[in-house]
C-alpha cells in the first residue's frame, strides 16, 4: 500500500465569482511536487483549503505528514510577501 503525505479526493469550494470543483490529488511519500497553474487557477485557494485557513464546500483531505504543514504555511507566507495583491498602496 501506498502512505500518501496528502490525500484530496472531490475537493470543493464555491464563491460568487469563482469554484474550485472535484479536485483529486495523491502525493506519495517522499516525493517532490511543484504547484503551478494560471493566474485565477486555484492555486491559492488549494492551499488555503489543505492548510484548513478557509473551510471547504464538500471533499475529503487528509494531510499524513507531521512536516507538511510548515512546508504549506512557508509557501503562504512567501506567496503574502511576492503577491502584488498583498501590497498595499499608500
């Protein structure tokens, strides 16, 4: 059997303008992963949605990986500091 670090299976999230819908994603232990995508894609969101910062429509995730989390929230962090979004104009 494979130990998966994160498990998403029919993952969700609906907002007025934008849904995530039925996303699936297996990551097995020891493996390497790049996220990449469109702008608008979902990316954000994703990671929002594992890190359990905003709560999900319907689907399951399970996070397997004690060191996950932290790997997630350094990405968040960098993603706050980078984004032309999270700059405020004065």
């Amino acid at each position: 059997m494979i130990d998966y670090i994160l498990n998403i299976k029919d993952l969700n999230k609906d907002y007025k303008s934008f849904s995530l819908k039925n996303i699936n994603l297996q990551i097995p232990k020891g493996t390497v992963m790049g996220f990449i995508g469109a702008n608008g894609a979902g990316k954000t969101t994703t990671i929002k949605l594992i890190m359990q910062l905003i709560k999900k429509d319907s689907g399951q995730t399970e996070n397997r990986a004690s060191f996950f989390r932290p790997i997630l929230q350094a990405t968040w962090n960098a993603l706050q500091t980078t984004s032309p979004l999270s700059k405020t104009e004065k």
